[in-house]
C-alpha cells in the first residue's frame, strides 16, 4: 500500500512540476518583447523588475510553505503565473503592463520554488527514499525540459501563424498543474515546529547558512551557477542577432530544453565525480566566450553545449544543499538561496542589458565566459568541499 501511494506521489508530482513550465511563450516571449517596440535595455530593466519581484517574494513565500500548506502552495502557484500570460496579452506594447505580468509570474513561482524541493524531500523520508533525492530531483528536472521541448515547438509555430498565440494559450497547462498538485501527497515536515512564527523560520534558517561553512561555499556556487543560467533569457536576442528564422526558435530552444533534460536525468550519476565542479566551469567559460567573440549562427551549438555541461551541476548543488539542511525551515533556506539569486541576478541583467545597448548582445557572452573561466579557479580552491556529505 505505501509503495502505491509512493509511486502515485511521484507520479503526480513529476507531471505538475512538468506542466507548470509547459509554456508555449517560453520559445519566443523576450523576442515578443522586441517585435512589439522594446530595446535591449528596456527588456533588461524588465528582467530585472521580475527578478527584485521574485527575491522580494521568494524568501516570504518559503517560510509561508514552512509554516502552512506546501501543497496549497503548489496548488495555488499555477493561477499566479498564468495571469502574466492575460496582461501580455492584452499588453500591446506597454512596458508596465508587461512588468506587471512578471510581477505575477515571479508570485508564481516564488510559491513554488523552495516549496516543492521540500515537499518532494518530506515525502521522500516519510517513504523511506531519502537516499533517492538526486535521482528524483534529477527526473523532476528531465521531464520539466522535455515539457519544456514540447512546448517550445509548439509555441514558435503558434507564433509563426500569431504570435499573441503562444502567449495566451500557455494559461491551459497551468490550469493542468494545479489539478496534478491538488493530489500530491502531504507527508509531515521534517522536525517542523509549528510554534515558531512568520519571522521565526526566516531566523533560524539564516542562522544555519552562516554558521555552516559547506552551506555558505554550496550556496555561492548555486548562486553563480544560477547567473549564468540567467544568460538564456538572451539567447533569443542572439538568435535574432545573427538572423535565425523566427520558426526556428522553437527548434532552438527545444534543442536547449532536450540538452538540459539530459543533463538532469544523469545528474545523479556523477555525484562521486568531484572533478566535475571545477573542470565543467572551464569548458563552459570557454565555449561561452568563443559563442560571443565569434557569433554566427552555428555557434548557436556552442551555447547549447555549455548549457548541457553546466546543467548536471545545478541538480548535485541543489541535491548537496538538501542534505546539510538540518532544520525544519526547508523551504525557506532553499528559498533563500534563490532570494539572493534573484537580488544578484537582476543586476546581472542591468549589466547585459547595458553592454547589449552599449556594444552588441554577443558581448555578454563572452564576458560571461571570462567570468565562469575566473570562478572555475575558486572552485578548484576549495575543491575539498565537494568531497564531502
């Protein structure tokens, strides 16, 4: 009976995860953005709008999860996110109201981050399968890219036909994922104490980053990771740089979600292989910089080929950080990871913003891959970490 419920959970879990990036804006919405007026700069300030918006969020709507429903959180998340789509519809150009819809997908999804990490951990030691995070995470992940691949394909070619298509008809599978969340399993929190308020659990988990020195180094590096995981909201402006068909975009970003799918799924096979955190940085770094001092089409490939390298490493951080958590405020201390995240990453984005304004969109790319190549050797530096729990 518990290994029914077990299989029914993870079931039920991969598919609303899946959905709730089952987007068929995601193949052309920052394109979009330019087709109907915007510039570099102000698809930037845009970006960073919805990052501040999501840091802003993201730690509350962690220690919320800890304190009330994960699963009505998961179940609440998709409606959020799937008003964005409504006010880019309807937006025709207006910056504010296009900021506004950020404004409610960054709800969205501050209301699911952190909070499914953690239900998914719960469950995970209420069943006795603990040890099977990175392997599930890494599924979780795999399927989330091959949704994100189907729906891709079928956004450019909506878009192709309208492009106001692909925008309004992403609001279905958000509607889908919900329902899914609505029948995830609940399992009790780990050492969850319900007398410890609002406030409480925001304390205690700032309190455990700082005075563990693997969860402060875990935390840099998913944070760095996660920059430069930001630079593909770019890549559309690339494709458009060296003058790839707008049809194609969906080809190429299912490409990118296939590749990334990939990664996540063997994720777990190289949690043993410490080497890979400070070797995989170089050859990314490299090929990013190649990607913007030489762009042209085909070296679309390259940026495809640094994404796949690097995507194995957000899943093993990820799965590091789980387990040096000890305290019950799961979801907020995940959250706060990708708080800082959000704060860090919207400035990144003025920063591309201004260099794609100032010089060209490859700019960034190359200077991404000189800063991954710099961060690789502080990797290296403390190397011993990664061998460890």
């Amino acid at each position: 009976m518990e290994l029914k419920k077990y299989k029914l959970f993870i079931n039920n879990y991969f598919i609303s995860v899946a959905l709730f990036d089952f987007v068929f804006a995601y193949a052309v919405y920052t394109v979009f953005f330019s087709i109907s007026g915007l510039s570099a700069f102000q698809i930037s300030l845009l970006l960073t709008f919805w990052c501040f918006s999501a840091a802003i969020l993201e730690i509350p709507s962690g220690a919320f999860a800890d304190y009330w429903s994960r699963k009505k959180m998961m179940v609440i998340a998709p409606f959020f996110k799937s008003l964005c789509f409504v006010f880019w519809f309807f937006a025709n150009g207006n910056i504010y109201i296009l900021g506004l819809g950020f404004l409610f997908w960054a709800l969205g999804s501050s209301f699911m981050s952190g909070t499914k990490e953690a239900l998914l951990y719960d469950n995970l030691v209420y069943f006795d399968k603990k040890n099977e995070y990175a392997k599930i995470i890494g599924k979780t992940e795999f399927y989330k890219q091959i949704a994100q691949v189907i729906a891709m394909l079928s956004g450019a070619f909506m878009a192709a036909y309208n492009l106001k298509f692909a925008i309004i008809f992403s609001i279905i599978p958000l509607v889908a994922s919900s329902i899914f969340s609505y029948f995830l399993h609940q399992a009790p929190k780990i050492k969850s104490t319900n007398e410890i308020k609002y406030l409480g659990y925001i304390k205690i988990a700032f309190k455990e980053i700082r005075s563990s020195k693997i969860l402060l180094i875990l935390f840099v590096c998913s944070l760095v990771f996660g920059i430069f995981g930001n630079l593909d909201e770019f890549d559309q402006l690339y494709y458009q740089f060296v003058g790839l068909p707008i049809w194609m975009f969906g080809i190429a970003g299912a490409i990118w979600s296939g590749i990334n799918a990939t990664g996540a799924f063997f994720a777990h096979k190289f949690e043993k292989k410490h080497f890979i955190y400070f070797t995989i940085p170089i050859i990314s770094g490299i090929l990013l910089f190649i990607t913007g001092y030489f762009p042209a089409i085909w070296m679309i490939g390259a940026i495809m080929a640094s994404y796949l390298l690097i995507s194995p490493l957000h899943i093993l951080i990820d799965t590091k950080i789980q387990h040096n958590i000890s305290s019950g405020s799961r979801a907020t201390i995940t959250s706060a990871a990708k708080f800082l995240l959000e704060i860090i990453g919207g400035f990144s984005f003025l920063i591309f913003g201004v260099l794609a304004e100032k010089f060209s969109i490859p700019t960034i790319y190359w200077i991404s891959g000189l800063c991954l190549l710099v961060f690789s050797v502080w990797i290296f530096k403390v190397r011993k970490v990664f061998a460890e729990k």
